[in-house]
C-alpha cells in the first residue's frame, strides 16, 4: 500500500482563462516553467494535439538520474481544467489536475497533485528527505516564471 501525498498551489495570472489555458494547452511551454536543474524535455514530436487520452512523453534528471515519465491527459475542459496521469515513471501515483479561474482581469490557476511513491518504507524515507522538497521547488519555480499573458478579449 502506498502513502498519498498532496501538494497544492494557486497563483494569480494576467490574462483571461482561455489564454492562460492556452499557454498550459501548448504541451512546450512546460519546459519553460520548469527548473532548469531538472533538464526536463519533451521527447513527443510536435506539435502535440491536446485532448483527452494524449500522450505525452518527457525525459528528465533528477539528482543526476535520468528518469523517462510517460502522462496521459485524462481530462480536457478547454479554458477551465485539465487533468494529466502519470502513465510510466518514478510515481506509484501522479494525478495532477490544473484550474483555471477568472478573476478579474487574471486568471486564478491552481494546480493539485496526488502523489505516491514506490517502495515502502524506502519511498517513505525519500518522501521525508527530498521529494517533497524538489516537489515544493518545482512549483515555486512556476510562481516567478509564468508570464503575463495578453488578454485574448
């Protein structure tokens, strides 16, 4: 049996819901709002269509291990939410569902992550030790390198 974990995030963007969805749409753009430390890349070819039941396939390191992770977007709301699963890679668990909200003349995006680790007592122990860490810098990462995006109204 495999402990959960949840992370969650929320940050305020300029730009109307279904611009910043579309940013988020743009599978590329991951790799701009993700740390460099990881040398995370997409490895699907693009463009990549979008939708529910996509595949997508990225490479990474992680503390030096190159990890292959393999999701699959299992819900698609255009402009208000998105979910991606993990398929293959170094989760027992990873359930990341994205929101988007109005809010002005910006966009609310929340982001809330499911997560288990292998291994017992051992992913337990990695969990204590770095995971959750890496996990907390990766998203406060998002924070200081989303863009402001132009209203598409």
């Amino acid at each position: 049996m495999f402990r959960h974990h949840v992370i969650r995030r929320e940050q305020r963007v300029l730009g109307d819901p279904d611009t910043v969805f579309g940013f988020f749409a743009d599978a590329g753009n991951l790799e701009s709002i993700t740390p460099p430390w990881l040398s995370f890349h997409i490895v699907t070819p693009r463009p990549i269509e979008m939708r529910q039941g996509a595949l997508i396939e990225y490479r990474l390191k992680l503390h030096g291990l190159p990890i292959s992770w393999l999701t699959r977007i299992d819900e698609w709301v255009p402009g208000v939410r998105f979910v991606d699963a993990q398929i293959h890679g170094p989760y027992a668990l990873w359930h990341h569902t994205h929101e988007f909200e109005a809010d002005g003349d910006g966009t609310i995006v929340r982001d809330t992550v499911r997560y288990a680790l292998p291994y017992g007592v051992l992913g337990g122990l990695a969990h204590l030790a770095f995971v959750h860490r890496d996990l907390e810098r990766i998203f406060d990462y998002r924070t200081v390198s989303l863009p402001s995006m132009p209203s598409a109204r």
